[in-house]
C-alpha cells in the first residue's frame, strides 16, 4: 500500500477543509458579532450621555475640577467595563461573565503589585481633594517642603515656593505626613524674642513694649499682645512678644518687620538698652490661628 501522507494534493484538500471551516464558523457568528457591535455602539452613546448628566450634577457642587474630572471618567469607565463584557459573552457564548471578572480579579492584583506606587498616588491624590481642607492659595508646610499650593492634581500637587522654585510633590507624602496649613485663617499669630539689659526696670521694658506693639499699623487690634518676660539670658533678660497679623507668608515678614522696627524705636526713645552682643533667639514659626484659644 502506498503511503499518500505526503501528496500535495491531499495536504491542499485539508487545508481547504480547514478554511472552509474556519468560513463557516466567521458565518455562523456574524449574528453575534453584529449584536456586539450594535450593543457598543449602545454603550458608547450611554456612556456619553451619563458623562454629561455626571458633568451637570458635578457643576452644581463645590467640587474642584480635578475631582470632577474624575467622576467624570469613573462613570465612564465602568459603562464601558459592563458594555465590554457583555459584548464578550454575547460573542463568546462560552464565555461566562463569571471566568471573564474572576480573569480580571487576578489581572488587576497582578497590576496593583507592578504600580503600587501609581495607585497609592492616585488614591491619596482622591481623598485630598474630597477632604478639601488645603485649597489653590494655601502657604502650606510638609517635611521640609514649603510653599504655596499652585494645583492639586490626582496623583502630584505642585507647591511653589518663595524664591520660585517649583516643587512636584506625591500625593502619598502630603496624605501621610502631617501638613501645616500656615493660612487655613486669615489670621494667625507671631512671634520674636527681644532682650534688655539686667539693671533695666522690667516693669517700664514691658510697658514701652506692649505700646510699641499695640500702636503698630500691622497688629490686630481685635486680638491680644503679648508681652512675657521668659529667660535670663547670657547678656540680658528677654521677652517674648506675640501678636496677630495676616496669615500670608509676605504679611509675616512685613508684620514682624514693622514690629522690630517699632520696638527697636521705642526703647532707644525711652533710653532702654538693647545688650550688645546680644543673643537672639531664632525666630520661632508661626502658629496657624485654629489652634490657639489665647
């Protein structure tokens, strides 16, 4: 018996009947494949519409706009995730919606490990702005970082800083780390440290300094000054002044400008000496108003 495996003309009769198999199975699912696309076609214009419907909920709300965006797209992400799947199945009969969500249980594990980072970003970057108490404009100060908040994005914020150098800061930092908000108030107080020789009569330094300080321009007259006398210092006894003044980081400087300035002049007018050399204290940061009841 001759062996016709290797006849051409048989192998070419197989691959016809392969082909015309193949033919018939793209026949048989032209039905499902024209449902499918008719049924994405439906999603699409389901999820345009909810886009818009989501646009003008969100409009009527004091949310941000990045926070809107991102409901936005949720909403339009998951239309089309549900409108893909059904489109599987109605496809893929054999395909269960059971096997294709339990396919993208493992895939989206699998993609969590590889960009952890990413998504802790993101969901950091979610839950500052439903917090919405660091807004566009706020002197904010975290881990070394300091400076005003220019946007607040979903997975970085930039932070501009005085000397206007720009700072891209992860969301994941600004969440996990305490934040100090120096303009959550309009106002907020501040503080210097002035010292007095020793033969000087503490009770006329406190005095000609609590009215230096309550007749500047910059103090707020509806807060308390503050005049403690608080160390003895190498060279003179010093007191520590406290006063209300705007919150912004150029306020601080002009307030304590005018201040120094103030004293300085009121002292030397009632011949009150400032020891020299004279070990200053550092400038102690300003504390954020909500935090003080004194």
């Amino acid at each position: 018996m001759n062996d016709q495996t290797g006849d051409p003309l048989n192998t070419l009769e197989i691959l016809i009947a392969q082909l015309h198999s193949m033919w018939e199975g793209i026949i048989s699912l032209l039905p499902s494949l024209v449902i499918a696309i008719l049924f994405l076609v439906l999603t699409w214009i389901v999820a345009r519409f909810a886009t818009k419907i989501a646009d003008r909920l969100t409009a009527k709300t004091a949310m941000r706009p990045s926070l809107r965006e991102l409901v936005e797209t949720l909403v339009r992400i998951a239309i089309w995730t549900v409108g893909l799947l059904i489109a599987l199945t109605i496809l893929l009969p054999d395909l269960t919606p059971g096997s294709l969500i339990a396919g993208l249980g493992v895939g989206t594990v699998a993609i969590g490990f590889a960009f952890q980072d990413i998504f802790e970003n993101f969901l950091a970057g979610i839950l500052i702005m439903i917090r919405e108490k660091m807004r566009i404009g706020d002197y904010i100060r975290c881990e070394g970082i300091e400076g005003k908040v220019e946007q607040i994005m979903l997975r970085e914020t930039h932070i501009r800083k005085m000397s206007n150098e720009l700072t891209i800061v992860p969301n994941s930092i600004l969440f996990k780390n305490p934040v100090e908000i120096l303009t959550d108030q309009q106002r907020r107080r501040h503080e210097i440290v002035v010292g007095v020789a020793y033969d000087t009569d503490l009770e006329q330094a406190r005095s000609v300094i609590r009215t230096a300080l309550e007749t500047s321009e910059v103090t707020d007259d509806q807060k308390p000054v503050d005049v403690f006398a608080c160390e003895f210092n190498a060279s003179s006894i010093d007191f520590r002044l406290r006063w209300w003044a705007g919150s912004a980081q150029r306020d601080m400087h002009d307030s304590r400008d005018i201040v120094v300035r103030s004293v300085k002049r009121a002292l030397d007018k009632a011949g009150i000496e400032i020891p020299f050399p004279y070990i200053t204290h550092t400038f102690k940061d300003a504390i954020p108003m909500a935090s003080h009841g004194d």
